[in-house]
C-alpha cells in the first residue's frame, strides 16, 4: 500500500509526529561514513549525544551474571525492589533527598520515564511548559500525549525568559499540568543556579504546576559550578516535583535502557499502571547492571567528568577563536550550543542549511539548532575522542572561514 493511502488509516496523532532530529542524522551521517570509508576518509561524528566510553567493566559483569543467574524472568512493572532501594539510596547520597521505595519508578531510559509522566498527567488539550532551547524529544512527547507544548523563550545567556513565562501561564486558556526543568541543559550546556531554580520553581507553585526535573546530565558539571535538585529546596517543592534521572549519560550505558524518576507516591502508583500495560517492565538483566552502577565503584564516572571537562575547553577556545561564530561556556552536560546565524549567507539560510553543508563539504555530523527550538544555533556533542575532536574542530574552522 503507498504511503498517501495508509494516511487515511493511521492516526492524525503519528501523522503529524516529527521523527527524532538526532537519530535521523546520525543515520544520514552513517551512511556518508561508510561511503567516505571506502576513500580512506570519516565523517566526524559530533551529532548524537551519546558517551564515546564503554560501559564500565563492574557492570558489564553485573550483566552477565544476571543472565547466568537466570534473572531474566518479567519483574514489578515499575523495577525490582533492589532497584529501587538503590535508586532511593542515589537520591539520599546525590541529592540529599528522602524517598521510599514506592515513591520510585523504574523504566526503560528517561526518556520512557518522561513518556510516562506526559501520559499520566496530559489531558487533550493541555498546556505543558517547555524553555526553549529543548531537548527534541520533550515537545514530541507532549504531542503524542494529546497535550500542547508551549515553548518558553530563553534570554541572551540561554536561561529561561521569567517574564515570557508568566505570560504565557496568563494566557493560556486550558490547564498548564507540568514544566520541564532540564538542568544540567541539553542542548546548552547551561546550569541553572539555586536562586534561578528557585524563583521558576515559585511560579510553579503558584500555579498549581508540577516540575519535571529532568536531571540526567547531574554528574557531568565542570569548574565551580554545583548541581541542584529543585525537589530538595522544600517539602511543598518535593511534592510536586518529580525527579526524572537515568544510568544512560553517566554510566555509559545509553543502551541498556534504564531511567527512573522519584515523585509523590500516589503518581508513582498511577504511572506504574501505564507501565504494567505498555510496555510491562524494563529489562531484568539491565536493572541487576543498573544496581552495580550505581552501588558499585564510582571512580568511572569522575574519570569520564575529568575527560569531558577537558574536551569541553578545547572546544569553547577553538569555537571562539572562530570569526562569526559566537558560544557560551558550557557548564555542564557534553554539549556545545554555538550561535551560527552571523555566518549565514545566500546558499546557507538556516541551522539545516549549515548543518547538511557542514556534514557533505565539511565532514562533521552536528544537529541544527532547528531541532531544539531555535534556528541560529547548532549542537555540538563533544562526547568524542580528543583525537575526533580536534580533527573535527580543525574541519569546522576550515568550513566556517569559506563561507
Ligand atoms: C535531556 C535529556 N533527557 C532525557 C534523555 C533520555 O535519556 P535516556 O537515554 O535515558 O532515555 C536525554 C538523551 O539524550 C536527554 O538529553
């Protein structure tokens, strides 16, 4: 059957749904490697945000030994009791937080979590509030849910527009259930301070809107800055705040699937029974492989904070070496978000432009600033060896001085 027929039979819901940015990409980026292999020459591979590092060895071994142990049977929907004991341990040690084990839910990535949460809470028609610049799965979620993102634009340095805000809670006719608070930020890099979460998180409060801290890039931070957990700020903060993390970004383990989120018992027990119908469990063996991780030997995961640090700076000085082009100093995650507008010109009009002439004439794979919200940025992952990276940053350079 062709595609224009079936349009007739598949939901407007999908229909309308944008295909992930990233993934598409980097599947594009893929098939020009391969091309370019075969004269000796790669892509550099600067678009998905994904940890260069193995999975560290404790935990491959927690695997194993799960599938020898024969755990390998369905668990609770929401994860294993061990898991979730772990998970409540995390929080106390990480962030100072107190949990049960029922206020935990466990599934298949954070970004399942989040999947969850827009399903537990969106009703048709309901305003969820989303800064821009955004992760590109966020809005995407909200529409799959029946729900309407509203973007909330951002100032000069990347934060979210308090003002833009407030308007927008004023104008809104239908009920804002939730906003997602993303810090440390992708695609930015931006962290937000105590005093800024706490002045959004007030507005939230008064407007009987529930926070998604969506804190899966915690452990990477550099210089001074500090990380901080909105649901440890005060009790009525905590209850409606619903934490959402994952051992993907700092464990290197983006494919073994596992996120959780902490929040008020009685939303847990709600999202717990979307899981049980779609999709059942996350994987057994890679919940006894999140155990380790986060109970085992953390010395990885500084090792892997240390190496981004650096890669981070080598960045930030050649992009801002580069004429026309204009970057804050990442503070955390491993994402550089390059303002590109200033080179644009006749052939090259937007982020898509620039990012498909980067990756045909420049060989570098990054995703156009389009994908999170805003058109004058591009994003830059620096989740690559030091070795890609310079090469990388050598080929942008090249490519920004022929414009
Ligand atoms: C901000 C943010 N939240 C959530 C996720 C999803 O993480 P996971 O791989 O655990 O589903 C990502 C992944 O890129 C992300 O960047």
């Amino acid at each position: 059957m062709s595609e224009k027929s079936l349009e007739k039979i598949l939901s407007e819901k999908v229909l309308k749904l944008e295909a992930s940015p990233t993934f598409a990409l980097d599947a594009k980026a893929n098939e020009l490697d391969v091309e370019l292999k075969k004269q000796g020459d790669y892509i550099v591979r600067f678009g998905i945000g994904q940890p260069d590092f193995n999975t560290p060895e404790n935990i491959k071994d927690a695997g194993k030994k799960a599938i020898d142990d024969n755990k390998t049977k369905y668990t609770p929907a929401a994860g294993i009791s061990e898991l979730k004991e772990a998970i409540v341990n995390k929080f106390k040690k990480d962030n100072g937080l107190d949990y049960e084990p029922a206020n935990i839910l466990a599934g298949i990535g954070a970004k399942q979590v989040l999947d969850t949460i827009m399903r537990a809470f969106v009703n048709p028609g309901d305003g969820v509030l989303i800064p821009k610049p955004y992760w590109v799965s966020y809005t995407q979620q909200v529409v799959l849910s029946d729900g309407v993102p509203l973007e909330v634009d951002f100032k000069e340095d990347l934060k979210l527009d308090k003002d833009h805000l407030k308007k927008i809670i004023a104008d809104f006719k239908n009920p804002i259930k939730l906003i997602i608070i993303n810090s440390p930020n992708n695609p930015t890099g931006a962290v937000y301070s105590k005093e800024e979460l706490e002045e959004v998180a007030q507005i939230c409060l008064e407007n009987g809107i529930y926070i998604i801290a969506d804190e899966v890039y915690e452990k990477f931070i550099y210089g001074d800055v500090t990380h901080h957990s909105i649901a440890g700020f005060s009790q009525d903060l905590k209850d409606i705040t619903i934490t959402v993390n994952a051992v993907s970004k700092t464990y290197a383990m983006t494919g073994w699937r596992i996120g959780y989120c902490a929040a008020d018992q009685a939303i847990i027990k709600q999202m717990s029974k979307i899981q049980g119908q779609s999709p059942s469990n996350p994987c057994s063996i890679a919940q006894w492989a999140a155990i380790e991780a986060m109970e085992g030997d953390q010395g990885s995961v500084e090792l892997m904070r240390n190496e981004y640090e650096k890669r981070r700076n080598y960045v930030y000085d050649r992009l801002k070496a580069i004429d026309g082009i204009e970057c804050g100093l990442p503070e955390g995650a491993f994402y550089a978000f390059p303002k590109v507008s200033d080179l644009y010109n006749s052939r090259i009009k937007s982020s898509d432009d620039f990012s498909g002439q980067l990756l045909e004439e420049g060989r570098v794979a990054v995703v156009p600033g389009s994908a999170f919200g805003d058109d004058r940025y591009v994003r830059i992952s620096y989740a690559a060896s030091m070795d890609k990276i310079v090469e990388g940053m050598n080929r942008i350079e090249k490519f920004c001085k022929g414009l």
